[in-house]
C-alpha cells in the first residue's frame, strides 16, 4: 500500500458500521458479506465465480504476503465484489510474484477495506447471518443512514440468479492431457480453471458449454458424461439447468455435479434447497463420508444447501438415492449418490486450488463410472 490513508467503511444492512482505511479501488460497491476461513489462496478465492457479488471477509489476519502471480487465477477476472482486511501485507514476497494484491484489486475496480476488527466482524456474521453490506471509501464514504439506506436498496441473494453472468459466452473444448479416453459435457455454472485440468489430466475431452445449453447442446457432444460445475446465487433459479439434468438422468449417461452442481442434481432429484445462516466458506472444512465414516478435509464455497439427513436414502423420479456425505460441524448436506442412473454430487470442491486435496480421488470415481457405463 502506498500514499496517504484513506479512510473507508464497511455497512451492513443492520446498521453496524466496521471502519478501516481504503485497500484496493477507492469508491462504493454493495453486495451479501461473507467470511472466508482459508489461510492461504485469496487469489484463488478472489478469482472463483462462485464468490460473484460477494463482499469476501478474510478471517487470517496477513493478507496479500505473498502478492499477486500469473499462475493461480480461476478464470479470466476476479469476481467478489468487495474485499475487506485486517492486516494488509506492505510489501509481496514471493518468487512468483508479479504485483501486489492492492493493485491488482485497484487495477480491476474491486473497491475494499482494511485494518478491520475482522475477528468482531467475524462472530457478528456468524450471529446475525450472512446479509447484504456495502464497501465505502474516498468521495462515496458519507452519512452513516445513507449508506445503510444504499445497502437496504441492493438485491438479495435469496432469488438471485447469477450463473448466466458468469458463464462462458460460447462453447470452448480442453483436450486431453494424453491420449483422450472420453469426452464428457461441462455446464459452466461459474467453473474454476482448475476443474478443466484436473479433467484433463485424467484423459478427458471437455466440452465446456454455456449455463443456457439444453439437452440437444449436451447430447450434440455425444458424451461419455457430463459436468454440473460450481456457481453462484440461488439453486432454485436455475429451471434450466434442473430441466437440463433430468434429461441427462433419464438417458442415464453419467454425471457428476460439485458445488451448486450439487444442489442442481438435487433439486432434479426432488430435494429442497435452502439458504444457510452464513454458509461454508474456507479450505478447511471436514466432511465425513456416511458409509466408510471417513474424513476429507474440503474446500467449500456455498451459502445454500439441500434439505435432507445425513446418510438417509430418499425415492426420486429416477429410483432410489442417498445422502452420501455431511458436514461434520453441523450436519449439512455434502453429497448425494443415486442407486439406480449412474449420477452423484458433492457440495465441496475436488478441485480444490488451493489444496486441500483430500477429495481429488472424486473424478477418478467419476472415470470409473463412465467405464462401467461404456
């Protein structure tokens, strides 16, 4: 950070104001505050889709230590809409940096906020729920009742769609590292770069089509299986994307969901979804596995679930299903397996960048049950 403070707010839409100073762009931005428990990777967070019109609150206390690089990014911008800090780091120190964090936010409009009681701004979420919030620095900082009037006016996330703003504009293909062994279809529901190349690594063509794509887009690949990516907003908007999977299910060609991909196989499946009190967001959340009662420790990033119990099995229009996975905080939904098409889904994120890798072994499962299809 350089130059002369500048002072900067955090506004909830509550009422309770967290002051710091400017980091990043200076201005005004709005959106549904949330913290995040990752020690390490905020350029990965800041460049993951699925945080899109998220105010994304650091709970480590040293950010921006290790800079910014041209390697880690998870698509082609950074999509939070505001950032907010305790401990800014003055000076990067990494061999692979090629910037600071400050500019690489400033450089793309993201406007944030430092030297917050990020530990009270914490425990405030963690109490009173995740809730719309506005960042304000420089010229837009004003009266405390206008700018908690700026933040009441600002849409929700309950009913927010959001997948057709961070999709890809056309169909693109990531071949295979190798020999191609199969193709499979991957809605892009907000993807991570890394999702791709853990895919390809494994011998897999992948089609990467628009969130809008129908049946006929899916079936025009001729796939071996198809991909219900990560993404933001609310599953219940996603009709498309339900329709989309019922069709997939019905033709029994084998699929595998993660994320919001996860709660769009459940919602074809008849299950409920709902808004979490603050979500799971952070690398560093354990997940058990309801048959083998083993732990992966995951990386999440969801403020919505689907209804259900851990390890119960539910009738579907598609046979039989279970919940296959839940948190071990709190019971979540982590995963559903169905017994009778060849589907399953996890809420975490096998791709994990950054790490942990615990559940990395998912898309060889995913391998093995387009070979037992074909």
């Amino acid at each position: 950070m350089t130059g002369t403070r500048t002072p900067a707010a955090l506004v909830l839409e509550d009422g309770r104001v967290f002051r710091g100073a400017a980091y990043g762009a200076r201005g005004r931005t709005l959106g549904e505050v949330v913290f995040c428990t990752g020690m390490t990777g905020y350029q990965e967070t800041l460049t993951d889709p699925s945080y899109h019109r998220q105010i994304v609150v650091q709970t480590a206390p040293q950010i921006g230590n290790t800079g910014w690089n041209d390697e880690d990014d998870e698509s082609a911008r950074i999509w939070v809409s505001g950032y907010v800090l305790r401990d800014p780091a003055r000076t990067p120190s990494n061999w692979r940096s090629t910037g600071s964090l400050d500019d690489a936010l400033a450089g793309q409009g993201v406007v944030g906020v430092s030297e917050v009681d990020t530990r009270a701004l914490t425990r405030h979420i963690r109490e009173h729920g995740a809730m719309r919030a506005g960042v304000f620095s420089g010229d837009a900082l004003g009266d405390t009742g206008d700018m908690v009037r700026e933040v009441l006016a600002s849409p929700p996330m309950k009913g927010a769609d959001l997948a057709g703003e961070v999709t890809t504009a056309r169909p693109y293909v990531v071949p295979a590292a190798g020999e191609p062994r199969f193709r499979v279809a991957a809605l892009d529901l907000g993807i991570k770069s890394n999702t791709p190349r853990e895919l390809s690594r494994r011998g897999i063509d992948l089609h990467v089509l628009p969130a809008g794509s129908d049946i006929e887009d899916v079936l025009a690949v001729e796939p071996d299986g198809v991909f219900l990516s990560n993404g933001p907003g609310d599953p219940e908007t996603q009709e498309q994307a339900i329709e989309l999977t019922k069709a997939v299910l019905g033709r029994q060609i084998p699929l595998f969901g993660i994320c919001f991909g996860n709660q769009i196989l459940g919602r074809a499946l008849g299950l409920g979804t709902y808004k979490m009190r603050y979500g799971h967001r952070g690398i560093n959340i354990p997940v058990l596995d309801a048959e083998t009662g083993r732990v992966a420790i995951t990386a999440q990033n969801h403020g919505f679930a689907l209804e259900g119990e851990p390890g119960s099995r539910f009738s579907s229009p598609f046979g039989s299903a279970r919940v296959s996975h839940y948190c071990a905080n709190d019971g979540t939904v982590e995963g559903i397996r169905c017994d009778d098409v060849p589907a399953f889904s996890v809420q975490y994120h096998p791709e994990a960048a950054a790490g942990p890798h615990d559940a990395a072994p998912l898309f060889d499962r995913f391998v093995t049950l387009m070979e037992k299809s074909k």
